[in-house]
C-alpha cells in the first residue's frame, strides 16, 4: 500500500495515492472529536467524463445543502448538495481538477475537460465539500443534516421536511 502524500504546491490538502487504498487514518482528537477513526468505509466517485476519481475514506462529517448563488451557479442547479469531510480522507486516484477563487475565501475545484463541479474548499480549512451528485453512489451517504444559505433559496422551492434550514452559513 502506496503512503499518501501531498501534492506539491497545492496547499489544499487533497491527497494522491499511487492505487488510493487507505487501511487508516488517525486524526487529531482535538479538532475531529475522537482518537481514532477507522476508514473502512470507502466512497468514490469521478467527474462526467471520467478524467478525474477521488474516494472519500470514512464516513463524511457532514452533508448538507446548500442554496447560496455562488453553488447555484457553478452547479446550474438551485439546490446542489454536498458531503464535507476532512482533507486526510479524500484521495485523487486520477486527474487533477481546475481551480477557481470564486471569493476570498473559497476556492471551488471542477474539471477542466467536461465542467463537472467537484469540491469546495474554504481556504485555511483542514475540511473539503464534496458535491453529492459526483458519488458513484450517493444514496450511501447519510441525508442532508441542515439546509445552508436559504436565504437565497429559489421561491418556487420548498423547504425539506426534516431538514433544519439556516438563512445563511451554519457552523456545527
């Protein structure tokens, strides 16, 4: 099994690994909340075409949704969901995705070749979002926990029964 390593002058935390098999990850008890996590659960997916795969190992922190206009835009859609995990747990087993600073704080990644919108990344995190629909099965990951930016909600939209909305970012 390959060790994972950093890519070179990336600086967000994405990793690479030469067959992206990870047995374990041990992340640090301050900032996740437990000692220890097993990545036996393992979740991959890719872009449209197929020139970019990543596998997320573990269980997300979180999902959500996510109504902001930056997110309705990149994605075309007005609900676009993601999983959030930590950096440690997602791996790039092919391609490499564009950036764009879509603000000051955020970077968003795609590919370049079909426009697929992959990840965002607030600059300075340890934490990555990975948009659901990219999964090569989403309905293995948990539900949305919270509806985010629903001040920006489309009208025609309704809110989720069962999915607490916040009028704009919500920190756990």
């Amino acid at each position: 099994m390959a060790p994972m390593k950093a890519r070179p002058g990336s600086g967000n935390g994405l990793r690479r690994s030469a067959d992206c098999w990870v047995q374990a990850l041990t992340l640090d008890a301050s900032e996740s909340g437990s000692h220890a996590l097993l990545m036996s659960e393992r979740h991959s997916g890719g872009c449209l075409c197929g020139a970019i795969r990543f596998t997320m190992a573990g269980a997300p922190t979180s999902t959500n949704l996510c109504y902001c206009t930056q997110c309705q835009r990149q994605t075309g859609a007005p609900m676009p969901a993601f999983a959030t995990c930590r950096s440690e747990q997602l791996t790039l087993s092919a391609g490499e995705p564009a950036r764009y600073r879509s603000s000051e704080r955020a970077e968003r990644q795609f590919c370049a070749r079909c426009g697929s919108s992959l990840f965002w990344v607030e600059l300075g995190s340890a934490e990555v979002d990975i948009f659901l629909g990219t999964f090569d099965e989403p309905g293995r990951l948990p539900r949305p926990q919270r509806a985010i930016w629903a001040a920006h909600r489309v009208s025609w939209l309704p809110e989720l029964e069962g999915i607490p909305s916040y009028a704009a970012r919500h920190s756990p």
